[in-house]
C-alpha cells in the first residue's frame, strides 16, 4: 500500500501541461523586439500584453504569443513581438 500511495504522489508531481498559444495581431511586422511578461507564484502578475509590450518598449505589436505551463502551480508568460 505505501508502494501504491508513493508512486502516486510521484505521478502526480512529475505530471504537467503546458499550452501554448501564439496570435498574429494587427498585421505588422514580428520586429527585432521582445518584450516579456512572467507570473510569479507568490504575489501580484502581470501577464498582459501591456506589460509585455512595456518590458520590451515596444510600441507596434507584430505577434504574441502566451504559454502556460501547469506543474503544480501554473505559471504564464506572454511574449511580445514588435517594433
């Protein structure tokens, strides 16, 4: 029974997703810029395409493309791909 209960507990934490999502937005150029946003497990996130765009000081939005990866606690990161 413990043998059961602890293979369990291991597939439960090696398990994990992720899902990724990509977006050509306004028909613009991808760019040479980067801007990325991360969440954090413990406090406020900011994940938008905003605060991405802000972190890469890009001004004209090319694509953008979000992944979340679900390991316990998700964690989401927005890229921003522009000019």
């Amino acid at each position: 029974m413990k043998k059961l209960l602890f293979m369990a507990g291991v597939a439960i934490i090696a398990s994990s997703c992720t899902i990724s999502q990509s977006y050509q937005l306004t028909g613009q150029p991808i760019g040479s810029k980067v801007g990325m946003a991360k969440s954090k497990i413990i406090g406020d996130s900011d994940t938008s395409v905003k605060a991405a765009a802000d972190n890469g000081k890009i001004t004209v939005i090319g694509a953008v493309e979000v992944t979340t990866k679900v390991f316990i606690f998700p964690i989401t990161k927005t890229k921003v791909y522009g000019e």
